[in-house]
C-alpha cells in the first residue's frame, strides 16, 4: 500500500490518436496497482485519466488541422506526493479547459464535470512556462494521507500549483 510519505512518479507519452486514452488507462492501472493504490482510489483516478487524456488528445488533433505543423505529444504524469495522486496531462493545447454544464441534447462535455465530483474539486491548469500548451491536473486523496502542507512539497515545486493556478480547483 502506499505511505502517507512516498515520493513516486510515473510518465507516459501519448499516442496521438483517441485510441490513446486506452493506452493511459492501463499503463495507469498497471502503474497504480503496483503502487499499491486503493480500489477505491484506483477506479477514480483510471476514469480521470481516461477523460484528460481523451481531451488532451482530441483538443490537439482539433488544433493541429488549424495548424498545419507537428507538434509534440501528450504526456500522462501520475504522482503520489504528500498523500494525494496527482493525474497530470501535459498537451500543446492553450485552449483553457472550461467546466461547464452541457445542454441536455449534448452527446459530449460531461468529462470535467465527472473529473471536478471525482476529486471534489481538487483540479485546474496551469500554462506550461517551457514549452507550449497547458498541463491539467487533477488531485485525489490517498487514505491516511497528511496534509499537504506538512511536507511543503507545493512550495517545493513537486506539486501543480494550486492556489496560483488557472481555472478551477483548490
């Protein structure tokens, strides 16, 4: 099982086609469950992955036809810091991801709204300062997890920022 304290990182590049969100859910699940994730914990942070990852990549085909050059590819970061697990998904994308309820005809547009109840808000972005487009990250809490604060790992640059960061979240 995970510790309150453990330090572990995990990254993934992405596969352009939507056929990569499958790809990151079972390196995901592989990855966690050899971490010793919680079931619980587990099939919450395998849907987050599933939906920033399949935004990722279709908000990025959608912008490489405007574009009309390659760009770099997604990536899928897992963290386990201070007693939360971070999904992180790097994409070339700055278009902002925006939460918001879809019409009732919608046949899409519920990801974020699935990924903000999963994390209980604990989610948001951030513009990448390197390099292009964005990182979204989403923030779940482990069992017998430790303040975040107690490490200081935020202030350290280990975790997304969140109280600077754009978009929603905590």
């Amino acid at each position: 099982m995970v510790t309150a304290t453990a330090l572990l990182h995990d990254r993934l590049d992405l596969r352009p086609e939507l056929v990569g969100a499958l790809d990151a859910r079972h390196h995901a699940r592989d990855v966690l469950g050899a971490w010793g994730v919680p079931d619980e914990v587990l099939a919450d942070a395998l849907s987050i992955v599933t939906e920033l990852v399949a935004n990722a990549i279709r908000h990025a085909e959608a912008e490489e036809s405007l574009r009309r050059h390659s760009q770099p590819p997604s990536v899928l970061e897992l963290r386990v810091v201070a007693g939360h697990l971070y999904v992180v998904v790097h994409d070339a994308s700055r278009r902002a991801p925006v939460l918001q309820p879809p019409s009732e005809e919608a046949e899409s547009g519920r990801g974020l709204l699935l990924v903000a109840a999963l994390t209980e808000g604990a989610w948001g972005f951030v513009y990448a300062v390197h390099d292009a487009g964005k990182l979204v990250w989403a923030r779940l809490s482990l069992p017998g997890a430790v303040p975040r604060d107690a490490l200081g790992s935020e202030r350290a640059g280990l975790l997304p920022p969140s109280a600077s960061a754009v978009g929603a979240g905590v």
